[in-house]
C-alpha cells in the first residue's frame, strides 16, 4: 500500500538526513586522520563504521522529537535553523555520554576534536541543504509568463519587510516589489531582500516616475489618517495605483491545509483609512448586562445605523431581536443577513411609527425590554421642501415610540440623534432636536424607564450620504459637486459610531445626551479630492470640482453643543455626556401644535414653529395631539 503524500517527504527527508549524518562524520574523520586512516586495518576505522548506525539513528531520533520533519523546506527560517542546531547539539551529547560508556572516550577515534568537528559539519550540511533548497524553490516561483506590476513599498518596518518577502515569493500576487521609501533617517540607503531603501515618501512622486512604478504600497501599521492623506496627496500626479497592507496581523494568512503562506490584505484605500483613529474599545460584559437575554426592538432597522445595530446586536445573544421598519425590501435583507451569519430567527415587522395604533399594537404584541429608536428622515434639503413629513415621521413618530415603550414598561429607550440638531437651521436638525428634548421631558415622567440620547455626525456610506454620491459622480466621469470650499463635517464609520451608541446606552438613566468623540471635522473639499485620488483620477485634471453654494437648511459648520450645555467626560474615553437645563414644562404641548399644523398641511406656518420649538420658544398652546387608545399595561 503506498504511503501518503506527507509520508514519502518525512521518509525522504529521512534518509537524506541519514546520508548527510554519514557523509559529515566521515569527513570529519578525514580531516582529523587523514586519508592513510582509511585502511581496513586501521583499528579507527572499524570503531566508526560500528558507531556510525548508532549516531544516525540517535540524530534522527532528536530530529523527531524536536518536531524537524514537521518543517516543510520551502518555509525554512532562521528559527527552524535554530532547531537544526539545537537537535544535532543534543544529539551529540548524548552520543558522547553513550562513547564514554562504551570506553570508546578520548584515546579512541572519538576524540573531542573529531565530535567537534562533526558537530559543525553536521549542522552545516543539514541547514546548507536546507537553505539551497529553500533558494532553489524561490527561484522556481519567479519563473512566470504572467506580468507582474512593478510596486513601491511604503515602509521599510517589519510590515514593509514581510509584504516584500511574500511578494516575491509569490509571483502569482503578480506584483514585483522594486523598493522601499521609509521616512525613518537610520533606514535609508539599506537594503531588505536585496531591494534598495530608495528614499523618504517626499520622493514618491519623482521615484514613480523614475523607476515605473505602477502599484505603490502603504504597508506601515501606526499609518494614522492625517499621514495617510499626506501619502495620498503626494501621489496625486502619478498614474500608479494606491493600495494598503493594514499591518503584519492582517497580513499573512495560513492555510491550514497546506501549511502556505500568502498576502491576504493588500487592497485599496478606502476613505474610511484617511480618518483613522484608534479603535474602538467596547465593555462586552457591560453590554451582555443590558442586551444579553433581552427583546431587543430596532426602530429603523433597514437603515445604515438601524441595520449596523441590528448586526451588533445578534452578536450579544438578546433574547429576541425584532427588525421595525416601513420599507419591506430593507427590512427583508438584514433579516436574510442575520439569518445566515448569526444563525438567529430575527422577527421582522412591517410598521410606521407614525401610526400609534400599530405601533400599541407591536409593544403590546412583542413587549420588548429595550428599545433602540433609529427611524428618522435624515436628508437635509429634501425635508426643507417637505417640513410636514419630517415631523411626521421624526417628531410623532418619536413621541408615539418614547411613550408607549414608556407606558408599556420597557426598560431602556436609547434615541439615535445627530450634530444637526445643536442650533439647527435646517427643519431636520430642528426635528432630532425636538425628538431630544421629547425624550429627556418623558425620562422625567416615567422614572421607571431609562432615556438616554446619542447625539453624532455624519457616518461615511450611509445611504445618501455625500461620499456615496461623490463615488457615483466619480463613476460618471464627474463633475463632483462640492457646496462650499470651506464646509466641514464630522465623521464616523457605521460600525464605530453603532459601537459608541451601544455603549452609551449602557450608561443612560435619566434622558441624558451622550455625545460621540469624532475627532477632527473634515473639509468636505478635501473629501473630494481624497475619492477622487483614491479612484485611481486627478483632481481638477481628471475630475472637475465645482462648487454649487449652500442648499436650504444647511450650515457651514457643524456643532456638537449649545452654549447653554456643559461637557463632562464619562468612564469611556470616547463618550463624554452634556450637562442642560431641562425642557420647558410647555414642551410636549408645543409638539402639538406643530403635529396639528403637520397634518394640516400648514407648510408656510410650520417652519418657522419648528425652528421656534427646537430653540426653545415654546409659547403655550392648548393641547391638541390625539394619541391613541389607553395602552393596555
């Protein structure tokens, strides 16, 4: 019966090692006795070729145990030439235990001399043989038909070194590494797998000219956003393509089949590396506390917060994970998405938090135990042509949510709100402030639920968001519009701000207001330019950026408090709380008035009330929201 594939290379291994053993101690005798030695009669001799099966089988034996034949060749390293070492040290001290026992010592052909002499030699053709096979099979790669991309590495660190190994023993990545720019002073003019330190990121520009390059890649972990833009601006007038290696733990990926190596994360850059800021850092154990086990609802849970909370959510283990939504294909795919990659049965519902009859019905029905309110209408320009719908959907829809998960029992409410709402010009950001304070007034009614509100800035790639639109412009061969040279933004990831907002929620008792860290605001100018970039285009030259001036509603800068709110930190690094005087008493009849000017069409009257209730001015009125049936506790 034939022997496996992995059998016959062990084996083969096996007896070379034994030949390479035999051919060493040979020689070795040679040279402390010379040629004249090797007469039949020679009494040296004789005691070598009883000894020698002895050392070989003792050598092999210490191979074994010290896991040598588990190496493949191909992948030796200097640690696995360590092991070479160490395996045949420990193999002859064990035969010179064994020679002493024997009394064949020091007068016999066994001298120390010789024993030295072989241990050197021994471990010299083991790691030779090795290392010209290791050569011979690198070599053997480079031989390809396929063309192969000349590419510049961006850093010469530990991450640099390994992208240019892997390269270049991988042909089939169809890449060739040329060099290296390392803006560390003590690592220019060296050399790293015979490829030259060619200069700093400076001369990046002038060395892709220079030497063709066509890829350049950024292979240095501590990259953070604000270096990462310098880079990317640098290249802006070379044609070669930008890619990134996050770091030597995304790096290599092991097949555990078949014990190969191979680069697994070089990719593009994503707009979403040029604000890279440090991770973020979750309390699970916290989280578990208040989600694990629970009813979780989600208001909003086909949109980009809703769907991302949805997914980190499943995560925890609730209880039960209900998906609410009014558009049926949203809600149909996170449900398929939770289904298949979390392996929970998610309750999908079809309901507008507008209607408060079905949406008693939902609370009453699931009775869920913490709710997470992310419905909302949330592009700018669009709710300043239709002020009626925004407060449909962002102050009714809000209040029906708040008080009946009050009136229902519900332990925690958290309300998903946005930098738009602090001294808001537009009627969306009115509304989400309005939904705040909504929310802080009922944490005062219904002591026996805790309110807490997540204030934030914009999310990069939500649906209908400015770089997704960008994107499309870029697709089409521009122009990208950009309002203002001197607009900012704050931003997040989907998946950061969703992180925080859990977070927050864990702290929230009173209808307290968290607010996210988003670091720097970025020009939505310099946004542009940075997509334009990492499309592979020149600004201005490939691309046009024309400006279109401010649309209805918006600002130039965003805030992220009142001058009225103090800022205190809280136990996460990344979550501070704002310290405001309550609502006004006359709040919640105010909201009703705006709702009976809503649904009366009152288009002209109603913006200006909205900005009036959002800033506070809140005359009294009479009391006019019809809510629905008495919730049935």
């Amino acid at each position: 019966m034939p022997l496996p594939p992995i059998s016959r290379r062990i084996v083969g291994q096996i007896l070379i090692d034994a030949a390479l053993v035999s051919v060493a101690n040979l020689v070795s005798f040679l040279l402390k006795y010379g040629p004249p030695a090797l007469s039949p009669s020679d009494g040296h001799l004789r005691i070598v070729l009883v000894t020698l099966p002895v050392l070989v089988i003792l050598r092999v034996l210490a191979f074994g145990m010290l896991r040598l034949y588990r190496i493949r060749w191909r992948y030796m390293s200097v640690h696995d030439l360590k092991t070479v070492a160490g395996a045949t040290t420990l193999s002859s001290a064990i035969f010179a235990v064994s020679l002493k026992l024997w009394g064949f010592g020091q007068a016999s052909a066994y001298s120390w001399s010789m024993q030295i002499i072989d241990w050197v030699l021994t471990i010299c053709l083991l790691s030779g043989v090795r290392i010209a096979y290791r050569l011979w099979s690198d070599r053997s790669l480079e031989v390809t038909t396929q063309p192969r991309q000349r590419a510049l590495i961006v850093g010469a660190g530990d991450a640099g070194e390994a992208v240019a190994r892997e390269l270049l023993r991988s042909p089939a990545q169809g890449i060739v590494p040329v060099g290296f720019v390392d803006d560390e002073p003590k690592r220019r003019g060296g050399r790293i797998h015979g490829l030259p330190v060619l200069g700093t990121t400076h001369d990046i520009a002038a060395l892709t000219q220079k030497i063709g390059v066509e890829v350049i890649l950024i292979a240095s972990p501590r990259t953070d956003g604000k270096t990462l833009r310098d880079i990317v601006s640098r290249c802006e007038s070379v044609p070669a393509r930008l890619c990134l290696v996050p770091g030597i733990p995304d790096l290599i990926e092991s097949s555990s089949a078949a014990g190969i190596s191979r680069l697994t994360s070089i990719r593009a850059i994503k707009i979403e590396d040029l604000l890279h800021r440090d991770p973020v850092q979750t309390d699970m154990a916290e989280l578990s506390g208040y989600l694990s086990g629970q009813r979780v609802l989600v208001t909003g849970a086909g949109g980009s917060i809703g769907s991302e909370l949805c997914r980190q959510i499943a995560a925890l283990n609730p209880a039960r994970l209900l998906l609410l939504g009014r558009g049926e294909n949203s809600i149909f795919e996170i449900q398929q998405e939770l289904i298949r990659e979390f392996g929970i049965a998610p309750t999908a519902i079809i309901a507008d938090v507008k209607d408060r009859n079905r949406m008693e019905e939902v609370f009453l029905t699931e009775r869920p135990t913490v709710v997470f309110h992310a419905a909302a209408h949330k592009h700018v320009p669009l709710m300043e042509a239709n002020p009626s719908e925004v407060v449909s959907n962002n102050v009714l829809g809000t209040r029906n949510v708040a008080e009946i998960a009050a009136g229902c029992g519900v332990r925690k409410l958290v309300y998903v709100s946005t930098d738009k709402a602090v001294n808001p010009e537009s009627v969306m950001g009115a509304t989400k402030r309005i939904g705040e304070q909504i929310v802080s007034s009922l944490s005062r009614q219904y002591p026996g639920t805790e309110f807490a509100v997540v204030r934030f800035g914009n999310v990069l790639g939500s649906r209908g968001s400015v770089v997704p639109t960008m994107q499309k412009q870029i697709a089409r061969g521009g122009p990208v519009t950009v309002t203002d040279p001197q607009m900012t933004r704050y931003f997040m990831t989907i998946p950061e701000a969703v992180q925080l907002i859990l977070q927050a929620g864990a702290m929230g008792k009173h209808g307290e207001t968290f607010l996210l860290d988003m670091g720097e605001p970025v020009r939505i100018l310099d946004l542009a330019r940075d997509l334009i970039r990492l499309s592979g285009l020149r600004p201005d030259l490939d691309i046009k950026i024309e400006f279109t001036g401010m649309r209805p509603g918006e600002k130039l800068n965003e805030e992220l408090l009142y001058a009225s709110e103090a800022r205190r930190p809280t136990a996460h690094a990344k979550i501070s709380v704002s310290e405001s005087e309550p609502p006004s008493p006359l709040l919640l009849p105010a909201v009703d008035r705006l709702i009976r000017l809503a649904s009366e069409g009152e288009r002209d009257t109603l913006r200006d009330e909205i900005l009036k209730v959002a800033r506070g001015d809140v005359p009294y009125a009479e009391p006019v929201f019809a809510g629905g049936t008495p919730i049935r506790r």
